[in-house]
C-alpha cells in the first residue's frame, strides 16, 4: 500500500523554529518526527512513502532523499502553490497513478497507532473514505448554562469537560474519492468530507482510536511530544 504524507506547510504555530525547519524534521528526542512516523508504517507494511512537499521541500528532500537508508522507496511530489489539505491528491495521482487503497496522513503526529487495524477497519465498512478518530477533552474553566426557549435555567454545570470525537489526521482513502478533486484546486479536507457526506452521499466511516497520539502543532504539544517519547521510545518505534 501506499501512504501519502503531507510535508508541506509552514507550521506557523511553531515559529521560529519552522523558519529555518520544516515542521516534519522537527527533532523528537533525536530524530525528527516524520522519521519516527516512516518507521512504524514500513513496520505496519507500507511499501511506498509519496511525500507531498512545499515550504522549504529542499531540506525534506536532502533529508530522506529516495528513502533506502529507511528501507522504503521514497518520491516527492512539489505543489506548485498551496493546494490545502485534501487537495494534492489529484496532483499526486497524475504522478503516481492512485488506483488502490491508499493511507494519506500529517507528517507532523507523534503516535503509537496500529495503521494495520485501521487498514483492515476501512477494508471491512467499504466507504470512500476512513478516518481515524480520537477522544479529545476540552476543560471549559467557567460555569455553564443551559436554557429554554424563553431563557428560563434548565441546568447549570460548574467547570465542566466536554469530549469531542477529533480527526488524527490519519485517513484510508478508496481511489473512487479521486472523482471528487480536482487537479490544481485548492481543497481542504474539511471541504472533501463534507462534499463527500451532504452532496454526494458517500459513505465516510470514523475510527476509534484509544492508542497515545498527539499533533505537534503547538510549542506546548511539542515539548509533550519530546518528552513522552524519550519515556516511551520503545513503544512508539515497535520494539516492545
């Protein structure tokens, strides 16, 4: 199977640090992160990395050159301008000719995420499209009140913690879902599953996942990234 990595962005909100770095070379103890997430999925039999590469793609590319030094055939793909989130796909498939089942996901998660039951999840609901999920905890630090139509109190829950089913930024992909995006448009993948589901009526299947994952994109997820990782190295490069 291939597996699609977005490589691309600017990563912002971990400036200044992404201004001479591109997010996925980011070090994670002693290696970047996107080494980290190449690892487990050669250990989960991908058999072909397409990394898709804008900001600063000279440096991933000097990096992970054709990828034999990690074991796996490693290509690039170079967005002319930014194509957002979903949107590299149909520029990858003019290339690459996506015509099975493929992984696409953020290169920027730290993760001890089994790939192999997601793979087989999607193989088992055959939708379009799979997206591994994840509990998410939002601590709201005041009262809250809930209300009627007339305004009249109906409950009132001090400090409460709300769950929400968030996207890990992992997804199956069926190569049907192609017919949905078209070549050297920008498209978020926020729009493509919201297309996929309210105007196409496409079967898109959520995940559950209860494995360790974290997204990096925050200085404070970062240095909780580096530091679970140094506890738990094993773990997350499979060699418990």
């Amino acid at each position: 199977m291939k597996a699609i990595i977005l490589a691309g962005g600017k990563g912002t909100r971990l400036a200044p640090y992404t201004t001479i770095l591109p997010k996925p070379l980011m070090p994670v103890d002693d290696r970047p992160i996107l080494d980290i997430v190449i690892h487990q999925l050669v250990h989960y039999g991908i058999d072909e990395i397409i990394l898709s590469v804008g900001y600063l793609a000279e440096l991933l590319e000097a990096y992970y050159q054709d990828g034999s030094r990690f074991g796996i055939p490693i290509s690039y793909v170079r967005e002319p301008e930014p194509l957002g989130t979903a949107g590299p796909v149909a520029l990858i498939n003019q290339q690459h000719s996506l015509d099975e089942t493929f992984l696409m996901m953020n290169g920027d998660v730290l993760t001890d995420f089994n790939y192999r039951h997601l793979i087989d999840y999607h193989n088992e609901k055959k939708g379009i499209l799979t997206i591994a999920m994840h509990t998410k905890q939002q601590k709201i630090d005041l009262g809250v009140m809930h209300v009627n139509d007339n305004y009249e109190l109906t409950d009132y829950i001090e400090k409460p913690t709300l769950d929400y089913q968030v996207s890990m930024g992992i997804y199956i992909f069926d190569p049907a879902v192609l017919k949905y995006i078209q070549p050297g448009v920008r498209l978020d993948f926020n729009e493509l599953v919201l297309s996929l589901v309210k105007k196409h009526r496409e079967p898109v299947f959520g995940y559950p996942c209860t494995d360790y994952w974290l997204d990096i994109g925050r200085h404070d997820d970062y240095e909780q990234a580096t530091e679970v990782f140094m506890q738990h190295k094993s773990k997350f490069l499979g060699e418990e």
